[in-house]
C-alpha cells in the first residue's frame, strides 16, 4: 500500500504499559506434561535454524540440514507418537545458500539468506539490491533483508518505505522479511513505525534482529510489533509474519514467545507462514526438555549440541 504518513505519526507506544504487559505474560502461562511437549514440538517446526558464524564451512551446513530434516532423536520422537517434523526453514548467509539448498533437496523445508549487506547493511545500496537477486538465483526462498537504521533514528519514513519497496521488487517470489534491528532503534515507538512503514512496503515478515546487536529480540520490542501487525492486519486484511531473532536459547523462553503469539495474533500465526523463531541453538535445549519429557533425565547439553 502507499505510504500513509498520517498512520505512521498518529503511531504511540505506553512503554511502561508494554512492559507491564511483556513482564507478566511468563509468569501467567506456563504449560506442563504433555501439553508442554506438544507446544515444544510445534517451536521445533518455527525455528529458522541459523548459522551466520565468519567461520561458517559447508560442513557446518550439511550438519545443520539434517539437524533441520531430523530435529529430534527417533526414539524420542517414537516415544512422543510424532514423526515426520522439520524446522520451518534454514538460515545461511548468501555464500551458505548452494550447499543449503543442494542439501535440503525434496525436503520442502526453505533455505532463508540474510541479505543487503547484513548485519549492519552499510554496504552500497546497489550491491545490496544486487545481493538479494544473487540469492534468489541460486535457490533461496526467503530474504531476511536489514533496514537502513538511520532512516528510522532520523524520522525519513519516506526513505525507509522507498528503501523497503525496492528490497521487496527485488524479491520476486521470494518472501521478504524486513528485520528492523529494534536494539538500534531508540525508542519503542520508533519500533511501532519502522514495523508500520515496512508492511507498508511489503514486508512478508518484520523480523527483531539480526543476533548481532547488543540487544536482541525482547519481549516488549515483540509485543509492541505484533500489535503492529494486529494493526495493520485490521485495517489492511493482510496478515504479516513475525519473527523474533537473536538470544532466544531456552525452551522456556520460546513457550513464552508462543503464549504471547496466541493472545496478541491469535492460532493463525501459530504456522510457519506467519511465525519463526530465528535461533542458533535453541532447537538443542528443546531437544534437551522433550528428553527429560520422555525419560525424566536431563542430558549434557553437549548431547544436543548441533541446533
Ligand atoms: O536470525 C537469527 C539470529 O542471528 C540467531 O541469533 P542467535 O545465534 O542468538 O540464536
């Protein structure tokens, strides 16, 4: 949709009722038993597992490929009465994508390439562009681009929508997950705009962080997005995707996040197309608590070190 300049300015945040809000919702919802290995198996098939390491190697992908075609051991998996679960995709770096896609081949589960320069997306704005058509060429379908954060801190919303269509066309059939960076944002309100102004401009998915800032994904950051995609799904009828990014390792953490999809979003965003974790090493620890599910002992954490 154009950009509506009168939306984005009517656009506030109460901080102190955000976080009111984001500091009790854990303690209020906490799932046990087997409705807590039900909800852990559903985290497992929203995770982007994500490797965006400098000393990333094929191998290191071929590994986190099968971790995404098998996330959990068979016999636990037998024990829980499920099969059949995968990640909801990959995440790689562009230079990642080949081997990714080459591993994932028939699977169904879709490769995502960070893009545009990422994390800090300060590289020529024409190669950023270009990097997502490389990407596309060789087989990624999801984009996770960075935003300008400038264009934010310094109130060009007209920038950051320009920016964004562009990154959007040059997609394709792709989709597009705008991540907004929010630990470099300020303030949430300017959260609450930058999330605006990107669905605007097509976003598929607003996503946190890149897991390379100094703050990453958070509760209250997450609440005040989601209620802009609340927003924009009334007043639009189209559903966006979210995605929380960076720092989230605990099963805890990730039933937390869930509960807080289900009451703000409501089931339909609790779907791969509308939601993912983006994670590192929290598929480990689920891993980790659907073990002590099944047999009531805790493993070392390095039994589930890949994911
Ligand atoms: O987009 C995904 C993040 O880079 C992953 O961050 P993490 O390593 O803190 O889980």
């Amino acid at each position: 949709m154009p950009l509506d300049m009168d939306w984005v300015r009517a656009v506030q945040v109460n901080t102190s009722a955000v976080e009111r809000r984001a500091g009790t919702i854990g303690a209020r919802r906490s799932v046990k038993k087997d409705y807590q290995a039900a909800w852990l198996l559903k985290a497992i098939t929203l995770i982007d597992l994500t490797t965006l390491a400098g000393d990333d190697t094929e191998n290191r992908v071929r590994r986190l490929c099968a971790k995404a075609k098998h996330p959990v051991r068979a016999d636990l998996l037998e024990a829980l009465g499920v099969d059949g679960i995968t990640t909801g995709a990959i995440c790689v770096y562009h230079d990642m994508v080949e081997t990714a896609v080459d591993a994932l081949k028939g699977t169904g589960i879709p490769v995502a390439a960070v893009s545009t320069g990422f994390p800090a997306g300060l590289s020529p704005f024409h190669l950023r562009v270009a990097e997502i058509g490389e990407s596309v060429k060789v087989g990624a379908e999801e984009i996770d681009i960075v935003i300008s954060r400038r264009h934010v801190l310094e109130g060009n919303w007209q920038a950051l929508y320009d920016e964004m269509r562009t990154f959007r066309d040059a997609c394709g059939d792709a989709h597009v997950k705008a991540i907004l960076a929010t630990g470099e944002l300020g303030t949430l309100r300017n959260v609450a705009r930058a999330s605006l102004v990107c669905m605007m401009a097509g976003a598929d998915f607003i996503k946190t962080s890149t897991g390379k800032e100094s703050v990453n994904a958070t509760l209250p950051v997450s609440l005040v997005m989601m209620r802009a995609i609340r927003d924009y799904y009334d007043r639009s009828g189209v559903k966006v995707g979210y995605k929380p990014a960076g720092g989230i390792s605990k099963a805890k953490d990730a039933l937390t996040y869930l509960a807080l999809v289900k009451e703000e979003l409501g089931n339909d965003w609790l779907d791969p197309h509308l939601f993912r974790f983006g994670a590192s090493s929290l598929l480990g620890d689920i891993e980790r608590q659907l073990e002590h599910h099944v047999t009531g002992h805790y493993s070392a954490g390095y039994r589930h070190a890949m994911g």
